[in-house]
C-alpha cells in the first residue's frame, strides 16, 4: 500500500481526510495582510470565508514551496512509515505548487532513497479534484502499487469535464481579471460566463450566456453530447456559498438522468478567492475534455 497525500485544493473537510488516513499539507490565503490556512473542517469555516469577501475583503493566495513540502513528507514517513507516496497537487494550469513538489520530491528522494515520491497533477482544483482523490483513494485502498497507481490516475484528469458559473463580475473586476467596463455591462445584461478547465488545466471562459438558465442549459447540452449513459455516472457540483443553486441543479440532473449519483461540495478559498461568491460548477467524467 502507498500513502496517499495531497496539499487542500481538494475541498474534502480536513477532518475526512484525516479519518481516511490521508495526510494534507495545507495552501494559504492573505487577507488584510493576516495569513491563514486552508484547514477548513466544517461548514461554518467555508461561510466565514465567503461572509468576508461580501463585506469586501479580496483574498490572495499562495503557492506552497518546495521547502514546506519536504517538511510535509518528512512527517509523513516519521506517522505512516517508509512507503511510497502520491501526492495530489492543484492544477499546474493554475498554480506553481505542482511544479514545487516535483522539486521537492527529487530532493526527498535523494535524502530517502528508499521512499518514492509520485507527484500527480489533478489538473484540477476545489470538487474538480475530487474525482482523481476518490480514484486514487480506491487504488490505494485495493492495494495497487504506487507506479501503477499513478499512471492510471495521470491519465484520468483529462476525462473530467468541469463547467463553472461565474456570478459575480464585480469581484472579478476587483481582482483584475475583467475590467470595469466589461463588469458594469456585463452584470447589466446579466452575464454569467460559462468557463471550463481545459486539458493543460487553465480556466478558459468558454461562452458567455445571458443568465443561469441559459448558463445551466448549456451545461446540460455538453452532458447530453460528452457523457456516454449519463444516469449511471457519478456528478460533482461544487459552490461558492450558493447552496440553493446547487440542490437545484442536483435535482435537475437527478430528474434528467435517473439513476445518477450527485455529490455537492464547497468551492474553498484557493479558487473562491478568484471567483468570489455565487460560482456554482458542475463535472463528470466523458470522453475527453472539450478544450
């Protein structure tokens, strides 16, 4: 068996993954010059953060250095032992925390040569993850040795289809990622653009439907045409504090697709620092990505 470890872009309540036995070294996020970790456990964690940000605060996030992630597994061989291990990083599309661990791993193993470290790139981040968590959670649980593991899990990102709705355009303006301009006229003819994780893992505005219907529509045109026998699949649907949109598009799919299992989970600081509140995503597993 492998240990299985990943850094909190995920979005699995810290405390789950202490329960699995799965080790985290945690991503941070800036605001008013006060660092804090990404430990989230409960609910009440993720509507503080998001309270914030409606009261104006934009957070800043941080990658995680290569420093800290040999620090990370130092710890985790002294409580897990000398196995092999595969560690679940953000997107290398959004972040240079992947590109840290993999410096990180060649020094760990020059240090411990008898402990492998595979660095897996989830092409993803927040309930995107997810997906590539659950399966190497499975491969490591049937015993797979960590190689073989990994290669399976390299290849799963890719079939991961990520939609996501942005609601609020004002944050992004704040955040410099559209102007004030294309906010203002944006929000006035009730924009809300429809992005995707392409295959290198960036995020790429896609289309840019006049309202939720229309943005939710969409997204149920792409399940029809990249999910084969989409009520036997699983979903994942993930919010910025907009519960109510959520249980909403779950039961949609639950109604179009009967026999689908829908599964919803919070959008956490590392990306809702970027997206701000009401950004609601919806995923599942197709062919391929479409970009």
């Amino acid at each position: 068996m492998f240990t299985l470890t990943t850094d909190t872009s995920i979005d699995v309540f810290r405390n789950e993954l202490d329960r699995l036995g799965v080790y985290w070294v945690p991503l941070t996020y800036t605001i008013d010059g006060v660092v804090y970790e990404d430990d989230f456990s409960d609910d009440a964690h993720y509507k503080a953060f998001y309270d914030k940000i409606r009261a104006g605060a934009l957070p800043v996030t941080s990658q995680i250095n290569p420093f800290t992630h040999e620090e990370f597994w130092e710890k985790v061989i002294e409580k897990a032992g000398k196995r092999d291990i595969v560690h679940l990083t953000l997107s290398s599309g959004l972040s240079e925390t992947y590109s840290s661990a993999c410096k990180a791993a060649e020094s760990f193993m020059e240090k411990h040569p008898d402990v492998k470290v595979y660095v897996v790139d989830t092409l993803g981040a927040t309930q995107a993850a997810v997906p590539v968590f659950e399966k190497a959670l499975s491969l490591r649980d049937q015993n797979v040795r960590a190689d073989i593991a990994v290669e399976s899990l390299r290849a799963y990102p890719h079939r991961i289809q990520v939609y996501v709705v942005a609601d609020d355009l004002f944050h992004l303006k704040r955040g410099g990622r559209v102007s004030a301009a294309a906010a203002i006229i944006g929000s006035m003819i009730s924009i809300k653009p429809l992005i995707v994780l392409d295959d290198a893992g960036k995020l790429v505005v896609y289309k840019k439907p006049l309202g939720w219907k229309k943005a939710v529509k969409l997204i149920f045109d792409h399940i029809d045409e990249y999910c084969t026998e989409p009520g036997t699949k699983k979903f994942w649907i993930a919010h910025a504090d907009c519960a109510d949109k959520a249980e909403a598009v779950k039961k949609a799919i639950e109604e179009r697709y009967p026999g689908a299992t829908v599964q919803i989970g919070w959008i956490g600081p590392v990306i809702g620092a970027h997206t701000g509140c009401g950004t609601l995503g919806v995923l599942f597993e197709g062919n391929s990505r479409i970009m």
